[in-house]
C-alpha cells in the first residue's frame, strides 16, 4: 500500500479541466453580447467596437493562426525529443522556442525543468522569450514590430538565462516528477458543430478586412445603399458569432491552440474565437471609459508616459493571455507606447506560468521575477533612445 502511495505521488498529472470555467466565459460573453443589443447610443458604439475588432483584427489573427497551426500540425515538432539530444544549448533553445507565437513550446519547456531535465536558467529563458497568444495579435496587425519584439525576446531570454545559471547552479529550485499533461478527452465540442459557419463568415470577412486595410470602402465599390453596409453585417455577425463560440466551450484556451489530437480548423476557430473576445474586452475597456467620463485616455497615457511601461511590465505578471492580449491591443490603437509593449511581451509568460505555478511555485515565483530586470530594462532603454 505504501509503495502504491509513492508511486501516486511520484507522478504528477496536470488535468486541464473545466470546473467553474464556462461559467465564467458564458458571464462575460452575455455580458458583451447584452450590451451590443442596447438600442441606443451607447450599443451602437458598442456594435461599432465588435465590428472593427473583427474586420481590423480577427480576420488578420484567423489567417496567421492557420499558417502556424497548420504547419504545427504538418511538422508534428518534438520538442522534447530536440530538448533531450541538445543538453548544451538549453538555454539558448528553451529561448527560441519562447519567443514562438503561442504557448505550447513554453509549456514543454516548463515540464521538462520540472521533470529535472533542464537548468533553472533555461526556465528563466523561455519565461521571458515568451509572449504567449497575444504574439499571434502582434504578428497578425504589425508582422514587424511582432519580428522585433521576438528578437528581443529571445535575445533578453538567452542572456538572462545564461547569467541566471551563472548565479544558481543549474538545478536550482528543481523537482524531478514523472510529469504528465493530460487533456480533456474531448475530440469535439458543441460549438465545433459551427465551425461551417464560422467559415463561412470568415471568408468573405478577410477578404473584406483587405480592404479597409487599403482604406477602400467595399460598399462604395458593391454600390451598397446608403442605409445598409455589408462590411458592418458581416463584422458583426463575425464578432457575435466568436463571442457565442467562446462562451460556451468548455475546453481551455491552453488545450484548444495546443492539443494535436484536435483537427487543424478546430483548434484555428477556438483560439481565433479566445483572441478575438479579449481583443474586444481591450476596445471595450477603452470606449467605455471614453464614452461615460469623456476623458481622453491617451492623453492621459501621455502625461503619466514614465510609468507606463512599469504598469505594463506588472500586467506582464498576470499568468494567462487574456490580459496581454488587452495590452496588446491597447499598444495597436496608439494608447500606448511601443516600450510598454516590450515590457509586458518579455515580462509576460502566457499560460506556461499555470503548470509552473502549481507544480514549482517558489521555481516559477523566482523565474518571472528575474524577468522583470531584462523587461525593464529592454522597455525604459528603447523609451530613452527611441521614444
């Protein structure tokens, strides 16, 4: 019996389960979508927010997630096998793979530090290399800027790591669990049975968001009515339906991006649907606050433009993507600076603080402290040489 005990104990799972969470996500999704049908001025901004988070963003964020999705799925890449065959340039790669849009390397990386197989530098590495979902936002509307950002993630990641190592010998902190990441057994949702759908406002979306992109009014080029515009029909039909499809599905935003077992279209739709209602929260949270205090919250930006990239490197803190996703759309609608940015991309780790957390907290508590010196001093350094 004892040696049954041990053996549980010895190996660790994490299950990436649903308790509680699409009761939070029906919440917030009711919540937008009941102040979207307000008749009066106040949804008519709010519809005018969802449309321009689709067309200006979602469809671009939609098109970049099936070029990498679909090649991750093609490559079938074993991270841990590369891991496990390159002992000497840990740190090095544990930063590259950081610095990738999404979370899932950062996540393998993570669970072979805590499996004992990596230095306490290469977790500190790949903390800061990562930027997590909000890279695919990035990517998607400023492909250079998103370049750049990964540049100096993994540049900022590699000499943190290296330096870390350096001060602490490499198993610091360190575990050494059989550790395993199990998914929901779940192929296929509810809301997977509209995915037709969703493609099918998809399509005529992208096509459409070209367009504004090149400030071509595609109603003016249709010979649409004055009254009506196919551009916010479509916009709205699109964002409504991402917000519906985010709501009621019960996997997480983690599983839905990363989980192979999963087709390609699935797991493009479910992570589009996640980006896409934060990026709204990040519209929302600014007209809002416009809209009932008439302040204008760039100015104010401008006037506190010291601290801002400080307050960005703390939002970097919060484990999850949602909040650097506002962040990020915050920095897209010219709120706040570039430098800002920097800081909360290298300070923040995405969903691979989760499994950290709850398996190594001191470990991943230490980590993303020591993230915060290259953050800070990557973003005040380009603020005081560029901005």
């Amino acid at each position: 019996m004892n040696a049954f005990i041990a053996a549980v104990l010895e190996k660790k799972t994490i299950l990436v389960a649903n308790e509680g969470r699409l009761l939070k996500k029906s919440f917030l999704g009711i919540a937008i979508l009941t102040m979207a049908f307000q008749t009066n001025s106040f949804g008519e901004m709010i519809r005018s927010s969802l449309v321009d988070a689709y067309l200006q963003v979602s469809v671009f964020v939609g098109f970049t997630l099936f070029i990498f999705i679909g090649l991750d799925s093609l490559t079938k890449f074993n991270i841990s096998y590369i891991l496990n065959k390159t002992k000497k340039y840990h740190v090095a790669i544990s930063s590259l793979l950081g610095a990738l849009p999404g979370c899932g390397g950062a996540i393998v990386v993570v669970t072979q530090y805590i499996q004992g197989r990596i230095s306490f530098g290469s977790l500190v590495a790949v903390l800061t290399a990562t930027m997590g979902d909000a890279a695919f936002l990035l990517l998607a509307i400023e492909p250079i800027t998103g370049l750049l950002i990964f540049t100096l993630g993994a540049t900022a990641g590699s000499i943190s790591g290296y330096i870390v190592d350096k001060i602490h010998n490499e198993n610091y902190l360190q575990g050494n669990s059989k550790l395993k990441i199990e998914f929901e057994k779940i192929s296929t949702t509810f809301v997977s049975k509209f995915n037709f759908f969703w493609t099918i406002i998809f399509l005529p979306g992208f096509v459409i968001g070209l367009f504004l992109a090149f400030q071509v009014d595609i109603d003016q080029i249709l010979n649409i009515p004055g009254n009506l515009s196919i551009a916010h029909t479509i916009g709205a039909l699109g964002a409504i339906m991402c917000i519906f499809m985010w709501s009621l599905n019960p996997l997480s935003d983690f599983q839905c991006s990363t989980d192979r077992n999963r087709n390609v279209l699935s797991r493009v739709v479910d992570t589009t649907n996640f980006v896409t209602t934060w990026v709204i929260c990040g519209f929302l949270t600014f007209e809002i606050f416009i809209y009932f205090t008439e302040y204008d919250l760039k100015a104010f930006f401008e006037v506190w433009l010291p601290v801002v990239p400080l307050i960005a490197i703390l939002f970097g803190f919060l484990p999850g993507c949602g909040p650097q996703i506002v962040v990020t759309t915050f920095y897209l609608s010219g709120s706040i600076p570039l430098s800002a940015e920097i800081g909360n991309a290298i300070s923040n780790d995405g969903d691979a603080l989760f499994p950290a957390i709850a398996l190594a907290p001191k470990a991943a508590i230490v980590a993303t402290l020591y993230s915060a010196i290259p953050a800070i001093l990557f973003a005040y350094g380009y603020m005081f040489l560029f901005e």
